[in-house]
C-alpha cells in the first residue's frame, strides 16, 4: 500500500476578519456569495491546486462554522486541513497559521479568505516563483486607473502609473524567510511581502488574475455574486488520494470533582446513593473522554467546541446525548466508530459490578460500537486516591464510513 507524501507546501488561508466594511453581521469569511460562504469558495479553489497542507485561520467563536466550510470543501482530503484560531490583528493571525505548519513544509502561501474567487493557477505560479529561487513572490495587476497625488483636496502631482502595481493573495515565501521575518517583526504590516520586505528580502511578482478580487465592500459582494451565478460552484474537487485509507486514532481525558447537584451518573449510567459530579452537564467524565477522544481522531476539535457552556442545550445532559451527537458529527465528516477503550481512575464508585451494564450503554449511545471499560483506584494516590473526583482516559479508533 503507497503511503501519501507529507505535503512539502502549505496555505495559510485567513478568514478572522470582521468584514466592517461589508456592513455583514458576522465574520466576512462566511458570508454568503451564493448558498456557499466566502471561505466555502476559497477552499475549494485553493484545494484545486498543487497539494498542500491547508491551515485556515477562524476568528474567535466561529471555528465551528470554518470546520463546517472545511468538511463541505475538502471531502476525502480533510486530514490535509485544520483550523486555528486567529488574532485580533491580521499579522497575529497568521503567526498562528505559522505556528500549526508540518514540519515538512517548505514553501508557505498566505492567502485572503476574501479573495474567494482566485483561481488555481496564480497558486502555481507563485509556487513556481519560490522553486526558482526567490525568496518571496506575490501576484499583481498593472493599474489602470490614472493615479493623482493629492492634499487637503487639490491635486499635487500626476504619479506614474508603470511604476504601480496592484497586490493579491496567495502570496508565497520560503518557510525559514518568512518566520524569521515575523520573529522579528517590530511592527504591523498591510500585508506579508511587506514585513518580508522590511525584514531585507526581495520579493519576486507574478502575473495576478481579475478574478483574485478581494471582496470588500458591498459592491464587491454583488460583483462576486454576479459571476458566480454565471459559474456556480460544483461538486468538490477534492479525490481520494489513498484508495486504502488508513483507520485514524484519538486520545481524550476528562477529570470531575465530586460536588454537583443530585447523584451520580458515569460511564452512561445512574449510581443511585453516590455523590454527584460537578460540571457543565452531569460531569459524566468517562462519556466525556470518549467524546475528546472521537472528535480528537477526525480532527473535530475538543468537548469544548461542540458541547461548551455556550450550548446551553447540554446542561444537565447525559452520557446519551454526547455520544450520539458525536457520531453524528463524525458520520457528517464521513468517519465511523470502530472501537473505543476507557480507563477510570477513582475510589468510588465501585465499576467492577456494573462494568458490563456500563459498556453495553456506552456501546448502544455509538451506535454499537465496541467500548471496552477499566477501572484502577491508583493506590491512594492524587485526588482521585484521596476521592475527590474522578478521571477517565479514552482512546478511540474510527474508520472511514
């Protein structure tokens, strides 16, 4: 079986942006250009292209809804793809991008969510620019305007216009150039050829293309609509690029005070005359490992994203309701179950007598899923020796459904 090479490029696709000047009321990234998002479009143009790491860069609170762009778009190539959360400016944001690179990335593109329509082939050429030795390379347009230089309302001077040249995205630079540049960048920049730039490097450019526009305005918006409903988006292009994928694995674990309201349920189950367990829902710390572990495998995030206390739907909730949204999730990203193993770790209460019970509910709330159930008292030590909580480590094997 050939094993899929580590991609040696990668895109850092930037969508934290407010979209202010839009007048949206959410992020510009996902906004609507048809009935898919601005981001939506840029992935599936960006997976077009030479294959390639892919890290797109959500701002804070809609990195479930870039996870949701990034399943629709990538399809059987979504291990190619993550999200991060970005900065409150556009340079922060992508020092985070930076910082979620595979080590084997080589040459790094930068490119505008909002620039949604960039076409597969300005990707190439700047890719190109950087495998013939540039350090930097950029796409840009001639300017066609007529540009004046003016002041307090009057023109001062004609400026030539063979001298100017309109930047785009995707812009691409050597890995080790473009992280130095941002380790030592005393300032922010209007884009990274320019703190690449200041940072002494020379910048090479490349043709653009029209349809590279980047969606700014509402006028901008009507102009991508227009095209795009003369060009709607297709199928996804992404393909199976391994016909034997292999099952991927997960790790989660979870920790739970005694302290909560009403008795205990763990391991999907109800311990009457046990002290409950604080949390968010019914602190159920050994559904929650599965839940970390599961999302962990396909790439889905943490509890947190899916199930925190901004869902005020899981409060209270039980082991049932985790798990089955999460195979639900998973289903929705094109994975099954295969097999999960949990361990307990607590004084109380007693698993042995009920460990059977407990993996046939886990098993039923997976679907019917294979769970396996251990338990282990450490000894008396740490806080669950001395019974104050309880801990629960899972592990978790899911395959392509």
């Amino acid at each position: 079986m050939s094993i899929t090479p580590v991609p040696r490029i990668a895109v850092i696709v930037v969508a934290a942006g407010s979209g202010t000047r839009l007048g949206a009321d959410l992020p510009k990234a996902f906004v609507g250009i048809d009935e898919h998002s601005m981001l939506r479009h840029a992935l599936t143009r960006v997976l077009e292209g030479p294959s390639a790491q892919i890290v797109v860069v959500a701002p804070s609170g809609h990195e479930g809804d870039a996870i949701t762009d990034v399943l629709a778009a990538a399809g059987d190539r979504r291990e190619l793809v993550s999200v991060v959360t970005g900065g409150s400016t556009r340079q922060a944001s992508v020092a985070a991008g930076l910082d979620a690179l595979w080590g084997d990335v080589e040459i790094v593109l930068v490119h505008d969510a909002a620039r949604a329509l960039a076409p597969a082939p300005v990707f190439e050429r700047v890719i190109e620019a950087i495998e013939s030795g540039s350090d930097g390379a950029i796409p840009v347009l001639p300017v066609i305007d007529t540009i004046k230089r003016v002041d307090g309302g009057r023109i001062v001077a004609a400026v030539d216009r063979s001298e100017l040249s309109a930047a785009q995205t995707p812009q691409a630079f050597r890995r080790d150039v473009l992280v130095a540049a941002y380790a030592t960048a005393a300032e922010d920049f209007t884009d990274d050829a320019a703190l690449v730039a200041a940072a002494g490097h020379t910048v090479a450019v490349v043709d653009g293309d029209a349809l590279s526009f980047k969606i700014t305005t509402p006028a901008d918006l009507d102009r991508a609509r227009s095209l795009v409903a003369r060009h709607p988006l297709g199928a996804s292009h992404a393909h199976l690029e391994n016909p034997f994928p292999v099952p991927r694995v997960g790790v989660g674990t979870d920790v739970h005070g005694f302290g909560g309201d009403g008795e205990l349920w763990l391991a999907g189950l109800h311990w009457p005359g046990e002290p409950a367990l604080s949390g968010h829902s019914d602190g159920d710390a050994v559904a929650h490992a599965i839940v970390d572990a599961l999302l962990s495998a396909a790439g889905l995030g943490d509890i947190g994203l899916h199930f925190g206390t901004d869902h005020p739907e899981y409060a209270g909730a039980h082991a049932d309701a985790f798990l089955s949204r999460t195979v639900g999730l998973l289903g929705e990203a094109g994975w099954r179950v295969g097999n999960v193993a949990v361990q307990v770790q607590a004084n109380r209460p007693r698993m042995s007598a009920r460990r059977a019970e407990a993996e046939a509910a886990l098993s039923t709330a997976l679907g019917g899923a294979a769970v396996s159930l251990s338990a282990t008292t450490t000894d008396g030590l740490g806080f669950t020796g001395r019974g104050e909580g309880v801990a629960a480590f899972a592990t978790a094997l899911i395959v392509r459904a």
